[in-house]
C-alpha cells in the first residue's frame, strides 16, 4: 500500500507493515491466529473470590470456537466481496488481492473499477443479471493472470434478500478452478496456427459485446416503459390541473360577479344610511324646535326612545330603555295616563288632554298609536306640548272680564 505525504496508517499497524518508511511504502501483513492460553481443567484454575468455577470451562470452549471459524473462513472459505447496488465495496472477506486491485489515481472503492483485467466485462453483466433477475448468476472459466501463469476463475453474484439488515446489497464470490491435466496437455500439444487463437477471442469478445447489447436494450425497454408510465402519469397529474384551473377560473369569474353585486348593495345601504341620518337630523331638528317632548312606548307600554326634555317631565335617563313608563316617577298629575295608553292600543282612537304638574306648568298630553310603514300598530307615542303660558293668559283675560264685569254692574 502507498500512501501519500499526508497520510498514515495511524492504528494499523498491526495489520500493515512498513516496507519503506520514506516512501509511506507498506506491506499487509500475513493472517496470523492470536495465540491463546491453552485450556486448563477446571481443578487446576484457582477460584477466585467473586468468580466461581463453572465460568471458567466456557469460556475456553467460546476462545476455541471462534478460532476455529476464523481459520475455515480464512483457510477455506472463498474469497467474497459485500457491495451495494452501485458495486461500492462495503465488507471484504478473505484474500481477494488474486482478483481485486487499486486503481491508479484517486482512491476508488468500487468493485468495476478495482476489478483486474477478464472479470471486469463479465462481472458487469452478471452483476446487472443479478439485480435484475434477483437470483445467483454464475460466470465460468474467466482467466486472470496470476504470476507470469493463467488462472481460471468463477464468480457468483447474488442480491441478498436476508437477513433484513443486508437486504439490497450484492454478494460476490471468487472461485478458483484447477485445470484438468489431460486438458491441459492436449492445449499444450496442439499445433493449429495462431490465427485461430485470435478468432476464437474475437467469437467470444463477440459473443460478450451481444450480451451487453442485449442486457442495455432490456435496461433501456425497462426505462422506457418506466418513462411512459411516468409520461401517463405526468398527463393525468397535468388533465387534473387544467380541470382544477378552469375550477379556478369559474370560482374567480363567480367571486367577481358577487363582488359587483356586494359593491351595488354596499353603494344602496351608502345612500339610504345617509338618507337615514339626514331624516334623523330634520328630526332631532324638528324636535327642538317645536319644544315637544315625546316619548315612544312598544305594544307592552315599555319605553323605546324619548327626546330631549323628556327628563323635565320624568326622571329619565339613557340606561331606562326598555322599562314600564310606570315605573318612572313623574311629575305630571296624570295618574290614569298608563291605563289610557292601553285603552289607546285597544281601540286605536287617540287621547288628548291637558295636565298640570306639581310646580303648576301645564301640558297638552296627546296619545296616538304607532303606525308602521306597513299599517301595523307597534305601540303609541305620547306628546306633551307645554301650554303653561297658554293657561296663564286664560287666567288673566278671565280675572280681566270679571273685573269688567263687576264695574259694569257697579255702574248701572
């Protein structure tokens, strides 16, 4: 193993050793089994104070155990290769230095690129088979120079489906085969000419380049039915989205229309709010100036509104809307006025008569039913008009005639 100037073996030292150390030239070093103590009997183990006898024996029998299945995996187990679905080399078992190489440049642990000369061909199509047959694909009698010599080499890939921490990745087998003898000696003692050789080489590199072809059309028939499944799929997904955009389209169309018309209703409920306000404005207006105080009661005989100078009447403030009127202290000396208001609602003929009120003012109280636009009574308005000085001139032109009259009588 080379190294670069930057690089270092660091703990592995027990696994390299160093050929050159200027040059970071190493060499892997030869599988040695770890010499373990040999098993002793049990009576010949002193018992320890917390550790009893019987976990002694084993423990021996474990050490022994695993020594074992290292040796026949590393004497006679053949060399394997785990790799995933890309060929990226993940565990290595056994020596597969005969098979698999460094290449020269920039460290690459893929199984195509490290594989030496006659296995990278045909392990790239049996490694393809493998992954799409999903089974063990086989290929024999593969040669590799080994030593100035040829050797003959099988290789088995097979996907592993268990155990389920595997499953996906690709197991690799190298497999050594001795030449016959006999086969041997009549290949040696043959004398065809050499042109031969070449055309049974050229046959079989044919008979490779036609396999690859035939795996690269089937990949590429697969990847195209993938392609048209996708292509469908795409075609619906886009058949879904111009139905949902002409959805859209009519949604927006039938939003737009019903944003005119809250926009025509919005313009209608404008003008009669301010129609409204002006109509409330001509008759606060008209209230004032009259100097009428009234009040409006609902069919129950509860107040619903009053206007201003109700309160110099009653004792009357905002928070009483929706009280019985007689409830409210008055001072009017107008006890039966809630009877008649009821009387009013029952025969819908209006009442009007004058009141006086503790402090001598006069008032003209008039109750009407409330008429709706519709002609449905929903209560009676009450008026008090202030008469007061009225009442006080009628005094004064009847005091005036009697006085008339009595020096007329005096006279005569």
């Amino acid at each position: 193993m080379f190294l670069g100037s930057a690089e270092t073996i660091n703990n592995l030292t027990d696994i390299f050793v160093s050929l050159d150390i200027k040059s970071k030239l190493f060499r892997r070093r030869e599988s040695i089994l770890a010499v373990e103590p040999p098993a002793l009997r049990a009576s010949l183990v002193p018992a320890l104070p917390e550790v009893s006898k019987e976990l002694t024996m084993p423990q021996s029998v474990i050490n022994l155990q695993t020594l074992a299945d290292r040796l026949l995996l590393q004497n006679f187990s053949p060399p394997a290769v785990l790799v995933n679905d890309r060929g990226d080399i993940l565990y290595i078992s056994g020596r597969t230095g005969k098979y698999l190489e460094p290449a020269a440049g920039k460290a690459n642990w893929n199984i195509f690129a490290m594989a030496r000369e006659g296995l990278r061909f045909d392990l790239d199509i049996s490694f393809k088979k493998a992954l799409r047959q999903k089974k063990a694909i086989t290929a024999r009698g593969l040669k590799i120079s080994v030593g100035g010599g040829t050797q003959s080499v099988d290789i088995t890939v097979q996907e592993i489906k268990e155990p389920e921490a595997l499953q996906g990745m690709v197991m690799i087998i190298f497999t050594d085969v001795a030449t016959p003898l006999e086969k041997t000696a009549k290949v040696s003692s043959r004398k065809g000419p050499a042109g031969n050789a070449r055309v049974r080489e050229l046959e079989k590199e044919i008979h490779q380049f036609r396999e690859q072809l035939q795996i690269t059309q089937e990949e590429m028939q697969s990847s195209q039915e993938e392609l048209k499944s996708t292509n469908e799929e795409l075609q619906s997904t886009n058949e879904e989205l111009q139905s949902t955009n002409e959805e859209l389209t009519t949604s927006r169309e039938e939003m737009q229309s019903m944003n005119e018309e809250l926009q025509t209703v919005n313009a209608e409920q404008l003008s009669k709010m301010d129609d409204l306000s002006r109509l409330n404005d001509d008759m606060r207006n008209l209230f004032n100036s009259t100097e009428i105080v009234t009040v409006f009661l609902d069919d129950e005989l509860r107040i619903l509104r009053f206007t201003p100078g109700a309160n110099k009447l009653f004792k009357l403030i905002p928070v009483d809307v929706g009280r019985q009127l007689s409830d409210i202290t008055s001072d009017l000396l107008y006890p039966r006025m809630t009877e008649e208001a009821r009387e009013v609602l029952r025969t819908l003929a209006f009442s009007e008569k004058q009141i006086t009120t503790n402090d001598g003012r006069w008032f003209s109280v008039r109750i009407m039913p409330y008429r709706t636009m519709e002609d449905v009574i929903c209560g009676v308005v009450i008026t008090f008009v202030n008469i007061t000085a009225a009442k006080k001139l009628e005094a004064q032109l009847r005091e005036e005639n009697a006085r008339l009259k009595n020096l007329l009588e005096a006279g005569g």
